[in-house]
C-alpha cells in the first residue's frame, strides 16, 4: 500500500496517460444527472458529484447483453449452431466510483463468481476493470453505508482510493493493480506525512457525518418464516406501483432474463436485467404465478436483500447503503424503515 | 396548501366513525424532502399520518381498481378526473367513493428544486402559502413556489375538483390559459425527420423499468401488452425499437383519458418527459371531440364510443 499524490491540476494528465492504454470511465452530468461515460476529449468528466443516478453496475452487467448467436439459415453449415458471441474486453479503468458501488461489485461478485459457478461474461468483464474510487467527503441524508458493512471511504473493491484533500488528491494505491496504474499514469510522488493523516482525519469526519444508521444486528437469529409471516408487508406494499426502479437503480440487484430475438434468419440470445417487481418475473409456462400480488413481490425483494442473502452467504445483508432506491423511489417506500420493521420483528 | 392537512384528518376522522367509509387513501409525509408516501388508513388507526403539501403529487387514483371496501380518497383536481374516468370505465362504482376534495394550487416539482440546486443536498424543506423554503448544509433559500411547479400544474385548467363529496378549502381560480398546448404545437411544426429525432432523444435514457406506466391510473390492464409472453410482442432489450413501441403505444392507450397529473413524468427515475407523448393525444381529443377526460362520470371516453348518427359516413 503506498500513498501518493496528485494535483488537482494535473488530474487531467494522468487520465489522459491512462486513457494511452485503457478505455477511461469518468462521472459526467447529462441532463440533471451524474453517469459514467467514456473519457473523451469533449467529456473530462466531473469529480464534484455526489454519486451516479444509476449504479455503475452496467458496466459490467449490461442492461441488454448479447451472450449468444445463432443462424436458423438452413444452407449454413452452422444452422442452428448456437455460438458464444464474441466480444472484446478491453483494459477498462473507472475513475471515482464511490466505495459503496465498488463494495456492491464484490456483493454481486459472490453471485457470478463463485466456486460453483462462474458467470463468463461477470468475470471478464470484471478482470478487465480497475477501480480507482473517490472517497466521500460529503455523505448524503440518505447514505447509511457505515450501518452495512461499508463506508464512505470503504476500500474493499477498489484497486486505488482517491482522498479529496482540497488542492491535491492522495491516491492511496490498494493492490498491485492500483499500484501499476499509478505509475503507468506517471504519478509518482509520495504523499508525506502531514497528508497521509489529513486523509485519515477526513475518513473519521466523513465516516462521523453519516446521519443515517439501520439496525442489522438480528436479522440473521430471525426465523424466516416469522419473518415471510410478518403483519408489517401489507402497509409497506400498499404504495408501491411495482416499478423497476428500485431494482434498476440498485448496485446490488442482479437477476436477470435471457431472450432469444430473430431478425429474418440471425438469432440473439440476449441477457437483460430482470426485476423481482415485475409480474413476468416469476410467471411459470404453465400459467401459474407464484407470486401473483403485489405484497408477495415486495417482500421477495426485501427478504432476498435482508434474509436470504444474509443466512446463504453469511457475508452481512444485499446492501450497501447508497440510498439510491430510497431517492429515486416514486412513492417514498424506504428500506431503511424496512431494515427497522425486519430487524426489530 | 400545508393548511389542508388538519381539514383532511377532520372529515376522514368523521367520515370513518360515521361508516360511511372503511377505509382511508391519502398521502403521509414522507421520509426525505420533498416526498410523500400514498397511504391507506383502517379503521382510525394512524389518522394523524394523513398529511398534505406541495409534493403530494402521485395520482391517488391509481390506488382504486378493483377494490370493493367503500373508500374515502383524496382527490386533487387531476386525481377527481381520474375517478371519475375509472367510473366511466366501470373500475370503481361512484355510490363505493366518499371524494375529498383538494382545490390545488399546484404540486412543487422537486426535481426543479434540485436542478437549482445542483449537487447539493437539500436537507429540510418546508412552505409557507407563497414560498418553498430549502434548507442544506451552509445555505437556505426562499423560492417562490409559482417558478418550481411541476410543468403540467403549470398548464393545468382545472385545479379544482370536478367530483367530491367534501372539501378542504374554498375552491381556487382556475388559470386562464391563453394556449395550454403551445409546446405541442412547437413539436407538430417538426418535419417527420426531426420529430423522429426529437422523440427519440427523448427517450434515449429509458430503462424499461415502468415507473411511468404504474403510475399511471390508467394503466390499470391485467397484462399489459409488454408484459404478454405468449405470445411476445414486445422484445425485451434496450433496443430503441421496442422502447419506442413501449412508450408510443402506451401514449396511444391513453389518448382521450389522460388527465395530464403529470404521474409518468413525477415517476420516472431517468427524468424522461413521457408527458410530451400524451399530451399531443389529449390535443387531438380536444380538437377533434371537444373532449377533455374526466370531467363528467357519463361521458365515455371518444374511442370508444359509436353514436348511430356520427357525422362521419365510413363509421355509420
């Protein structure tokens, strides 16, 4: 690990060494909102962001992805034949992701990648990446990331984490990657010591103005089925409209469908983000909808992310506390009063 | 119109202990600025969540279809014309329907609040009868509610209720709208090239999430038509074409019911303005039938109806 540090004014010039040898990412405003978007001569991306409106997670998980072809051209030898698509997963480096989108990576990593399955195009397009994170110095209302395991300077997921210190950033380099990185963009020097403890300083005050706080410490003692029984669901279902904003939003949620879409005889198979909101999502050939209501939809999501995942993985809950549902939520439904009403049962 | 709370805790105190209704829909305060929280409330219990500002913007009668409890509901003007179009299309009985009536001055919208605030982070909101004022870290500013209305409030004519049983207040002026729709206008002026570009930049952000379809009171179908699988109409990526298909018809369900509340776009979470879509329809409705949606429970909406002496000769 080693602290180095960049001016603000030569920001530019490292992300323009890096972009020699890799495809860069930074935060942009387009519209009203922040997204990451290719570094461009145009786009010099903006570090003075609060967070991204959707998490970085298409980035590597695509709403839409061909994974598969085929051709139903019968004169073809190959008719019928369904191939991998191929594809390029070039050397790719995302410039300040926040820690709780680089911590989510991880989260949904233990998904795609784990010793029994491996998602293909999960793990490369992860081997392709390097994250060099920016630390939060101005938390949200809505950040509870120190309540899950997290936090606004949280370096689990990164390979570099950038500390705002005003005039200079200090990169603190967190793996052999990051390291490489920093050299390769020709930063160099070394932060002293008066710096090194401005940003530890900075990470204690940050970390100090999180303001909001969920419980999580019972939720794994809980039985699930007093849990999937609790008299609490009905009331926090009733506003929702089954949208898929909370699921599209989230750095964390992960399903997806897999459609098969002919143009005349070229076949796709394409992967596409699925939400436990919608109706479909469980509709079974036959007919049957398991979970036909609103309500059952609702508590999926919240069970999966509070229960299931906790007892499964026993790795904490699905969340990192980035308040991006509890924003974008057309109807004001708050998982952090969800946490309270699971935890508390 | 924070005052309107006290009166709807009132008569839904009386009308729940009377039994005229079992059930209550209206709005609570919400957990962060700015937001409020459509709820239901049984039997008196939680009477003192029910609450009203400037941000009660969902449209209430989304909340209706299909229920047979007799119901107390708030409604804004917009939200009485959807009634009153769930009435007409036989989703709720008048006689189930004890309406509250909101004389609306206009919903705030906050995401015009945020965008004036760039990317700072407003941490108390509150209003006085004029004013919105915000509250962060290191600022607080005064700000005329009359500049942050939601776009639709801003051309809305009918603020006051057309269907209630009660009201919270005295009925408001209705806006004397000199072109409620010059913004269409400035849309059906495009050559076709250039509306095709127009619509498609539009909705170039979409991620198919719904959020504006299930905001929607009138999208009240069992299986929408994105949702059919058997079979699939609609293909299921991000490609434009299906987006586009998604949103047009959707429009094209709605024309001659929408009420403009303003839902879809208040809904979406990539700030996607489907309104534009819709309104061009509710022009035509008016232009073509002299038909506005929601204003009387008789009057059916002009797609589906047939009169045998239509002016039109294809059609007799």
């Amino acid at each position: 690990m080693s602290d180095k540090i960049i001016k603000k004014e030569e920001l530019q010039d490292f992300l323009k060494a890096l972009k020699k040898a890799h495809e860069v990412f930074v935060p942009a405003k387009e519209k009203d909102f922040y997204r990451f978007n290719p570094l461009t001569d145009e786009n010099k991306g903006d570090l003075n962001f609060t967070n991204t409106r959707l998490s970085p997670k298409s980035l590597l998980f695509p709403q839409s992805e061909r994974i598969f072809e085929y051709t139903l051209d019968e004169e073809s030898s190959d008719a019928h034949i369904v191939k991998e698509s191929s594809k390029d997963y070039p050397s790719t480096v995302i410039i300040g992701i926040r820690p709780c989108d680089a911590k989510a990576m991880r989260l949904v990593d233990v998904n795609f990648n784990n010793p029994e399955f491996k998602d293909p195009w999960w793990v490369k397009h992860l081997e392709s990446m390097t994250f060099i994170g920016l630390g939060c110095n101005e938390p949200c209302s809505t950040c509870f990331c120190t309540s899950v395991g997290c936090g606004p300077f949280n370096e689990e997921g990164l390979d570099v984490l950038l500390f705002d210190l005003g005039e200079n950033f200090l990169a603190r380099a967190l793996t052999p990657k990051g390291e490489e990185l920093l050299k390769q963009g020709g930063v160099d020097k070394d932060a002293n010591s008066g710096l090194k403890k401005k940003a530890d300083e900075l990470k204690i005050e940050a970390e100090n103005k999180i303001s909001s706080h969920v419980p999580t410490d019972k939720l794994k003692e809980k039985k699930v089925d007093d849990l999937f029984n609790a008299p609490f669901w009905d009331d926090i279902a009733f506003a929702c409209i089954n949208c898929g904003t909370c699921t599209f939003l989230c750095p964390t949620c992960w399903c997806f469908d897999v459609q098969d879409e002919i143009t005349k005889k070229q076949g796709d198979r394409i992967r596409n983000w699925d939400s436990c909101m919608f109706p479909l999502f469980t509709l079974h050939a036959s007919g049957h909808n398991p979970r036909p209501e609103k309500v059952q939809r609702v508590r999926q999501r919240f069970m999966h992310k509070l229960k299931y995942y906790v007892d499964k993985y026993n790795n904490g809950v699905a969340c990192v506390g980035c308040g991006r549902c509890v924003k974008s939520c057309p109807v004001n439904i708050d998982i952090r009063e969800v946490f309270s009403l699971m935890n508390d049962l | 119109m924070i005052e309107y709370g006290e009166k709807i805790r009132e008569i839904a105190k009386k009308i729940l202990e009377e039994k005229k209704v079992g059930l209550i829909i209206g709005f609570k305060k919400g957990t962060i600025p700015m937001m409020t929280e459509p709820v239901l409330i049984k039997d008196g219990q939680n009477l003192d969540q029910l609450y009203w500002d400037s941000f009660c913007n969902m449209n209430l009668a989304n909340y209706l279809p299909k229920r047979e409890e007799k119901i107390g509901i708030i409604a804004k003007g917009c939200d009485s014309r959807n009634i009153a179009v769930h009435i007409v299309e036989n989703q709720i009985k008048r006689e189930q329907l004890y309406i509250i009536g909101v004389p609306c001055k206009g919903m705030v919208d906050r995401r015009k609040i945020n965008y004036f605030l760039a990317d700072k982070e407003a941490r108390e909101v509150t209003e006085s009868d004029e004013d919105i004022i915000v509250k962060g870290e290191g600022f607080e500013h005064t700000l005329k509610k009359g500049d942050y209305l939601q776009d639709n409030c801003t051309k809305c004519m009918h603020r006051n209720p057309v269907i209630y049983d009660d009201i919270v207040g005295d009925l408001v002026e209705e806006r004397e709208e000199p072109d409620p729709y010059d913004d269409v206008k400035d849309i059906e002026e495009m050559g076709s090239e250039e509306k095709w570009g127009f619509f498609s930049n539009l909705i170039k952000d979409c991620t198919r999430c719904y959020a504006c379809r299930n905001a929607c009171p009138l999208c009240y179908c069992p299986t929408c038509f994105v949702d059919e699988s058997d079979p699939q109409w609609v293909g299921k990526s991000i490609d434009s074409t299906d987006t586009v298909t998604f949103h047009i018809l959707r429009a094209y369900h709605c024309a001659g019911r929408c009420t403009d509340c303003g839902a879809c776009q208040q809904a979406c979470p990539m700030d996607i303005n489907v309104r534009l879509l819709t309104r061009k329809l509710n022009k035509d409705a008016l232009d073509l039938y002299n038909h506005e949606a929601g204003l009387s429970i008789e009057e059916r909406p002009p797609l589906d109806t047939y009169k045998p002496d239509d002016y039109d000769e294809f059609i007799r």
